[in-house]
C-alpha cells in the first residue's frame, strides 16, 4: 500500500530524469550506458528485461518486447549485436531483411523482427497463437487438475 500519492509521468518517465531515492527535489541524468561498450549483452537480455512482468502477450501472432538505453549510441552497438546473436539462433549467415527508415532501422532474421528506434530496441517473436489457444483449454480443464487421494495410490 501506497503511503502517500505517486505521479504516473514520474513512474514511467524513462526518457528524461529521475528523480533521487532519498526524495531530494533535485533530479540526476539517466546513466549514459546500459553495460560498457567492451561487454556483450546478449539477446536474451532484451527477450528476459524486455517484457513487463515476464508477461509474454500475443499480439496478432507476434510477442513484443522492448529494451530502453541510456543513449542512441548504444541502441545502435546493441542492435548490431543483438542480429549477430539471432542469426546465430536461426542458423542464418545474415539478416534475410534489413531496411533504414525515418525512425531508425529494421532487420528480420528467421522468426525475429528487430528494430532500433531512438533509444529503444524493440524484438518481435513470430508465434503461431493457435498453438497457446491449445495449450490454454488444456489448462483450463479441471478434470486435469483435480487429482483425488486414489490418483496417487498405487
């Protein structure tokens, strides 16, 4: 419980400062870097950070996910490693579509669609939703779950 009120724009203002922990009124700049250049952040980091909550929401059969940097050098280091990571993955020599656009830059390898935008990686995962419609009716069946004292005799 809340003990005293909290704005949403300074909650989820990721773009512009922050404010101190120790509620001083001043405000101090985001970190510049994520990890120092030298360190390799791999693609599962953006697939494990990138999802609130490590909530996997389908969305016209894609997942999103998306991993703020502290600057756009930094979107552009990351991105170049994180296609060398998924074409690694899908077993691809290079990305199979890579594309510039007014807000940054697209490359899809295999089942992932990566894009750089300003100081933002987003990572959309193609999956076929029917499969998780499945798996959710089996779920949701109680017989499967509501197991009596004699299920576990032998």
């Amino acid at each position: 419980m809340l003990k005293e009120p909290v704005s949403l724009n300074t909650v989820f203002d990721m773009w512009g400062r922050r404010r101190p922990s120790n509620g001083a009124s001043e405000t101090e700049p985001l970190p510049q870097w994520f990890a120092p250049p030298e360190e390799h952040v791999g693609i599962e980091s953006l697939l494990l950070l990138g999802h609130p909550d490590r909530r996997r929401e389908i969305i016209a059969n894609w997942t999103p996910a998306l991993l703020p940097f502290g600057c756009e050098a930094e979107v552009v280091l990351r991105f170049e490693g994180f296609l060398q990571d998924l074409s690694r993955w899908e077993g691809a020599g290079h990305p199979t579509h890579r594309i510039s656009t007014e807000m940054g830059e697209e490359a899809e390898v295999g089942r992932f669609r990566l894009r750089c935008e300003g100081r933002v990686v987003r990572c959309d995962v193609h999956v076929d939703a029917r499969k998780y419609r499945e798996m959710a009716l089996l779920w949701s069946d109680n017989d499967a779950w509501n197991w009596d004292e004699h299920d576990w005799e032998e």
